[in-house]
C-alpha cells in the first residue's frame, strides 16, 4: 500500500504547472499530461481520483482548443488499464449451500488458527470482490477499502456484510436514481459537481465511466 502512494511533490508539482500558460513545447506538455494515467493508478484515498482530474481540468484549459483533445487522450489512455488482478486464480469450489451469517461466524471460529491466507485471497479476487474494493492498494474503489476492516468491524459485522451485502450500504457508496425530463433514468454514483453538473459513476466496476447530468434536467432521485 505505502509503495502504491501517490507522491505529494509531483502533484504539488503538477498542481503549479497547470497555471502555466507560456513555455510549453509539444514534447513537455506530452511528458506533463502523460504523467496523469501514472498518477491515477495510484492508491490515495476516495476523492484522490477526483482532486487529480481537477487539475488535469485546469491544465487542458491552458491546451489550445484544436490540441486539447490529443492531450486529453494522453491522460486518459491508461486511466482503464489495471494490473492483471485474474492472473493465476482458480476458481473455488463452493459449499453447496446458502450460507447464513451463523454459518460463517461458525466457520470463522472452527477455521481461525489454520486460515488459509492464499486461499482466501484467491476467493477474493475469484468472486470480483477485488473489482470494487482494495486491500493492501490492491483493487479498484468503488467500494470501501477493506485494510484494516478486521481492526473496526466484529466478525458477526462482517458476516453480515458478506451475507447481506445491501442490507446497509453507507451514503458514500449508494446508488442514487435520477429521473430526467426526457423520460431517462441514469442510475450511480455521483462523484463531483461542476456548476450546473452532476458527475455521475455509472458503473462499478469501471468507476471512471461517467455521465454527466444537469441539474435543470432532474425531475426526482
């Protein structure tokens, strides 16, 4: 996780240079905006994401109109791209059963001092588990980071997580549905307002795939 930090000098860095409007070459500003898909695949924190988009906002507007959308792409073109998080898993052979969260707290207790760590973590990544969430910085985030979640939730807690995972969903994560005008619905999550604007997240496991919805179009959520 430490080693997949984003380092604060190089954002403070391109912070500053997205206010530069004189000096660019065509090889500087490929180096500058190529810098951003690096930066994205970085593990910092929920709106980490969302603060690096800004600036690279700030910085295309610097671009001049008929190559902003080269530098756009040059951004974005690795933003999709993920470590290969199926390589080498195999799939697991299931209980035959529907658990219930006493089935798993009894597992848990029978099972503890022989856990069986690779096997866990090759259910993980099976079941697409790590698709929404991260452990270690490894993993997508559109769902909480599960770290530490041993050290904050009781095992009955996170049984019932498992068992009933919409049974309680926080608001930084839910779904909202917007009604639009024209008859649509848009359902996600969303992720960032801009004047008149809601960016939305309408897909987990791509959380950068957005749409864009304007307040005056929204009937009801």
């Amino acid at each position: 996780m430490l080693k997949n930090m984003p380092n604060q000098q190089n954002i403070s860095y391109a912070k500053s240079l997205s206010e530069v409007k004189t000096g660019w070459t065509k090889v500087l500003r490929e180096r500058y905006f190529r810098w951003y898909n690096r930066a994205l695949k970085k593990s910092g924190g929920k709106q980490y994401a969302n603060f690096i988009k800004a600036i690279q906002r700030r910085a295309l507007n610097n671009v001049p109109e008929d190559e902003r959308a080269y530098f756009e792409s040059l951004s974005s073109e690795s933003m999709n791209q993920q470590v290969d998080l199926m390589k080498d898993v195999k799939m697991p052979v299931g209980p035959g059963a529907n658990y219930t969260i006493k089935d798993v707290e009894k597992a848990y207790a029978e099972n503890k001092e022989n856990a069986n760590f690779a096997n866990g973590e090759n259910f993980f990544r099976a079941s697409l588990c790590i698709s929404c969430h991260s452990i270690k910085g490894v993993g997508g985030n559109s769902g909480p980071e599960l770290t530490q979640v041993g050290t904050r939730f009781s095992i009955k807690d996170i049984a019932e997580a498992i068992v009933n995972p919409t049974k309680t969903v926080s608001d930084r994560y839910r779904n909202t549905i917007y009604h639009l005008k024209n008859g649509n619905t848009i359902t996600g999550r969303p992720v960032e307002e801009i004047d008149d604007d809601i960016i939305v997240s309408v897909k987990a496991f791509s959380p950068d795939i957005t749409s864009k919805i304007k307040r005056s179009d929204i009937i009801n959520t």
